[in-house]
C-alpha cells in the first residue's frame, strides 16, 4: 500500500468536482456552494494552464485519495489548500501527504483554515505550520522552511518527484 501523487489532468475533472460538492469538503471551503461542471472544467483547464498555481493529485494504492493546491498569490505569497477524499478521510492520508509536501518544497507557505477544523489544523500543525493570523472568521497557518539552502524548484514535475522520492513515509500502511 503506497500513497504517491502525479500532477493532476483535465481528466481528473469529474472526480475533483465530486470532492469539491462532498459535504465535508463545502462546509470548510470559503465558498460553500454547490459549482457545475462547466464551471468547474473552466476552472480547472485554467489552473492547469497557470504557472502560479500547481495542482496535485494524490493516489492511495492506485486510486485517486486527494488533492492539494498550491497557488501563488500577488504578493509573493504561497497558499496551500487540500481535501481528502470522503472515503479515504481519517486514515492518516491528509497527514502524510501535508508533510510529503512540505518536505519535498522550500517555500514559505500559508493556508486558511476554520478555526472549525480540528483536522486539518492537526495535519497542519504536523508539517510544521503555526497560526500566524485570525480574520473573518479564518484563521492563517503559515509554515517557515526549516532550512533555506533545501533546493527550491518552481519545476511542477520535479516536486512531485521529491514528494514521490520520500519513499518511507509514504508507504506507511
Ligand atoms: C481535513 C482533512 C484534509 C484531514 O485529512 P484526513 O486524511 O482525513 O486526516 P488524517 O487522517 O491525516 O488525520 C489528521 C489528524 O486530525 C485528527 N482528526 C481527525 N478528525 C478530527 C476531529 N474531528 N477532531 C479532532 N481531530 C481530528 C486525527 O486524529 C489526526 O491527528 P493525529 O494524527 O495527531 O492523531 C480531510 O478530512 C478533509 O479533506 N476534509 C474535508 C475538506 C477539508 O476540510 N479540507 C481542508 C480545508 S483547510
């Protein structure tokens, strides 16, 4: 049993747009409603073809398991946001896949978290992120490299080989 990831695909659209409308995943999302597929594809074709943002798609034992998003914001500012699929939640998989991430970048990042979200403040807390910040309702997590001469690369394929590369704690069934 091994959880890796790939850069997602176009064709990876109806099953995202399935996570995205679950329940579990609404009510943690700033925007909480309901989005179509065509609104969704559109979404998708233009965050695929965007340089500032990279979008991962995580496969436990071959089968899709989750996702997570990494977008570069005006300010130079890295957001990150993920989910677990509703029937791969509460396994570790969201865990192991935050710190996968955050073990295999170099970048200062951030996410917004509900102060609602016990889980994901955990996973959170255990690659590493400390709350910075709490506006509106949501609370900023920011995690600080742990060293700056770990290599940076803005290379989509070449982080998801590092994450890939961490083999032991990805297989950690
Ligand atoms: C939040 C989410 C990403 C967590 O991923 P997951 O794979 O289900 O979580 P894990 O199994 O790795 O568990 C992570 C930790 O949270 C804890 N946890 C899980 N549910 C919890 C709850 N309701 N209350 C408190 N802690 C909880 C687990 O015990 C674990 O902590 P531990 O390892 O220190 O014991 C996932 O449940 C999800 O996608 N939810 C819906 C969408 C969402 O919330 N996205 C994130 C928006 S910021």
């Amino acid at each position: 049993m091994a959880l890796r990831t790939r850069l997602a695909r176009l064709d990876d659209g109806e099953q995202l747009l399935a996570w995205r409308n679950h329940a579990s995943s609404r009510e943690q999302s700033l925007n909480t409603h309901i989005i179509s597929l065509e609104t969704h594809l559109a979404w998708l074709a233009a965050t695929l073809a965007d340089p500032q943002a990279l979008l991962l798609l995580a496969e436990y034992d071959s089968l899709p398991a989750g996702q997570l998003r990494l977008n570069r914001e005006a300010d130079q500012r890295y957001f990150l946001s993920w989910s677990i699929a509703p029937e791969h939640q509460g396994q570790g998989i969201g865990k192991t896949l935050l710190r996968a991430f955050c073990g295999a970048t170099a970048m200062r990042l951030h996410a917004r978290i509900k102060p609602t979200n016990p889980a994901s403040q955990r996973i959170a807390e255990a690659a590493g992120f400390e709350l910075s910040a709490t506006d509106s309702g949501w609370d900023t997590w920011q995690r600080n490299p742990i060293s700056q001469q770990a290599a940076y690369t803005s290379d989509p394929q070449t982080i998801v080989d590092n994450i890939n590369s961490q083999g032991a704690p990805l297989n950690f069934l």
